[in-house]
C-alpha cells in the first residue's frame, strides 16, 4: 500500500480488516499481506495485528512513517520470527519528535505465562529505528517556500535596480550624444 494516508478516528472499513474507536485504528487479521510503503497517520495510533500466521503484514519496502504527533504500535500476535520486519531496520526517517514507535508481543507459543498479557519489546524496536528529527515535513516545505519568497524578491528588486540604472544610463548617453550633434 503506497502512500496511505488516513484519518485514524475517520477511518473505518477497509480491507474488510479495520475498526476505529478511541483514536485507534486497528488492522487484524489481513485478507492478503500488506505491503507498506509511505505511512502517514495524521493523529491518534495505528495498531496493527494478525492472529492468522499465513497473512501477516510485511514491512519489506517500509521506507517513511509520518506519524504528525500520533504514534504507531505493532502489535504482533502468535509467532513474530515469521513476520517479514526487515524493513524496520531500513526506515530512513520518522518524521515526530513527539512520536512513540513500539513493538507489542503477544506470544504464547514462546512462554505460555504471557498470555493474555502484552509484553513492552522497547529495546528490540527502538534501537533499530532511525531517531526523530526536530523538524517536521510541514516546517520544511513552510521554510523552503518562505526562502523561495525571498529569493524571488530579491532576484525582482535586483533586476528592477539595473534596469533603472541601465534606463539611467541610456538616458545619459543619449543627451550627450544629442549635444555633440548640436
């Protein structure tokens, strides 16, 4: 899924998979494995989970979440060594310094004691994504057209000042060529 952009709270079928309540959207148990790509969530949290082992999501070709203040849990049910998470450890950017990317694991097969209780893999996670930057996308794209803003007035008082000079000029030259001939 390239470049999926939503409404978390606005959100609510798609893919036959989805539930929105409380600010969350929940993915579960996928008709087919998704491929996520560019992932923006505008506000509220992305959970996504799969209790069947045969359609887990992938996350091959994740390259950019742009979480806008929310946060993005991965809430891996059953077995997770058979869910594809390499795309994790080549996440370029997280784009929110305010938000929280963790990993939830629900295992039973591994330690049967778990269940029903989610354990908190914050270190196996985290260390593998790139930290925030300070700066959003917004602030950038405001910043670039604001440069841009600026640099066309000055290229437009530049060009308006040589072309009075230039016009000052000529005039200049024409009066003392129209002197001579006198």
């Amino acid at each position: 899924m390239e470049d999926m952009k939503f409404l978390a709270a606005d959100l609510y079928v798609w893919n036959s998979a989805c539930e929105s309540f409380d600010g969350e959207l929940h993915l579960t148990d996928f008709i087919t494995p998704i491929d996520f790509r560019n992932l923006t969530i505008i506000h509220g949290s992305l959970v996504i989970s799969s209790t069947n082992l045969y359609k887990l999501p992938t996350f091959r070709n994740l390259q950019r979440i742009n979480t806008k203040g929310g946060r993005l849990g991965l809430v891996i049910t059953n077995n997770p060594l058979l869910m594809d998470i390499s795309g994790i450890a080549n996440l370029s950017y997280v784009v929110s310094s305010e938000s929280r990317i963790f990993l939830l694991q629900n295992n039973p097969s591994l330690d049967p004691t778990l269940q029903p209780e989610w354990t908190f893999q914050k270190d196996y996670f985290i260390s593998m994504v790139t930290r925030s930057p300070s700066i959003s996308e917004d602030e950038i794209q405001h910043m670039t057209l604001s440069i841009g803003l600026v640099t066309l007035s000055v290229l437009l008082l530049t060009f308006a000042t040589v072309y009075s000079s230039g016009m000052d000029l000529l005039y200049t030259i024409r009066k003392a060529t129209s002197k001579k001939r006198k």
